[in-house]
C-alpha cells in the first residue's frame, strides 16, 4: 500500500467520526457512494448531494466528497481539524524519510511545498 492510501484511509476514518453524528443514524458507509468517472471521481452524498473532481483513488475521492459535504453544512469541528493537522504532519515526516524512486528524483517535492504551506498556515 502506497504512502498515500495509509494516509487517505485514516484521514477518511478521522472524517468519518466527524460525519457520523450528522447522518440520523445512517451508516456511514451507506450514507455515500463513489464512482471512478475515468478522468474525475463523483462522490454522491446525503441529501442529494454531490461532489466530482480528482483524486488519488476512492479513499481519497470519499474523503474530499465528505470534506465538501462538511464544508456545505457548514460543520465546524476543531477536533477534527487537529486530527487531519497531525496526520499530514505525519506524512510530510514519513516522505522526507524515504528512499528509493520518487523521493530521489523530487516527485514528492510539490506535496511538500503545498503540505508545509498548509501546516504553517493552520499553525498561525
């Protein structure tokens, strides 16, 4: 498994705590659905709702499409948002240590930047 999918899944466990309350008694993974649309993923949410755009795999397309849906509820959650802070601190270290194809050749260097300049931000 990819450095990215242990992040995208445990990211999407933290958002999944965040949402569960919000469902009525829903189960999470019942309350939504996702579709590879070739170039794009959909997300299909609660209430009618819908999310589309890029993403890394379906992990990743759940996570944004609830992210989307929180944002549109207007759900604010500072929990929460310490959790996500911790765990991208966590894979910005995790990359910095690895060796090997992608971590020489600066693959991941446009992650970090936007990932450090996040962190930072969220800091101040």
């Amino acid at each position: 498994m990819s450095v990215f999918t242990d992040y995208n899944r445990r990211l999407l466990a933290v958002i999944h705590d965040q949402v569960r309350p919000h469902l009525k008694g829903v189960p999470v993974m019942k309350a939504a659905w996702v579709y590879d649309a070739g170039t794009q993923w959909e997300f299909h949410g609660p209430d009618e709702f819908y999310w589309h755009g890029r993403a890394e795999d379906a992990y990743h397309a759940r996570a944004q499409g609830w992210q989307a849906w929180i944002r549109s509820k207007r759900i604010v959650d500072p929990e929460t948002g310490a959790k996500t802070l911790e765990l991208l601190e966590s894979l910005v270290g995790t990359i910095k240590t690895m060796d090997g194809p992608g971590a020489e050749d600066g693959l991941y260097d446009p992650f970090l930047v936007e990932a450090e300049t996040l962190i930072k931000e969220a800091r101040e």
